[in-house]
C-alpha cells in the first residue's frame, strides 16, 4: 500500500495569464488512508487523510507536450513518490 502519492490540482491565477495551470504535490498519507486505498480530497496539510505535504510545485502551466512545466512536475513528482515509497518499505 503506498504511504506516498502524487496528487494534482487547478491551480488558481489571475485573468492576466492566458491559458492553464495546476498544482503538482507529494503527499504523506495517514495509517487509515494508506491501509483503506483513500484518497484525500485537498492537497492541504488540513485535509483529512493528509500526514504532510513532502513536496508541492507552484502554479505550473498545462502545455500540450511532454516538455510543459507540468508534465516535467508530475515526472519528478512520481520519480520522488517512489522513492519515498520504495525507503519506507
């Protein structure tokens, strides 16, 4: 059962910036979530479930390619989840 996941979100920006942007974070579940395959609903050190935020990107744009600062983001994310996971077992 993974202790750490890799969870996204929209982020929020001002009318100025064209275009799409999202928030990548790592996240430390508690016991409960981890033993019951939940997931946490916010990416928030006070969202239920949550133990700690070990890593969380700024506002990151959506591209269309593999090369956008969101999909190098989710890459690292993932790459550092196992990780974490892998150190924990």
């Amino acid at each position: 059962m993974p202790r750490f996941i890799v969870m996204t979100s929209s982020a929020k920006m001002p009318m100025s910036c064209k275009g799409r942007y999202g928030n990548v974070a790592v996240v430390e579940l508690t016991e409960e979530y981890a033993a019951a395959n939940k997931v946490p609903l916010l990416i928030s050190e006070r969202a239920r479930g949550v133990a700690r935020i070990v890593w969380h990107s700024g506002p990151c744009n959506i591209g269309s390619t593999d090369r956008c600062a969101f999909a190098r983001a989710m890459i690292d994310a993932k790459h550092d989840a196992e990780k974490l996971n892998a150190a924990s077992s």
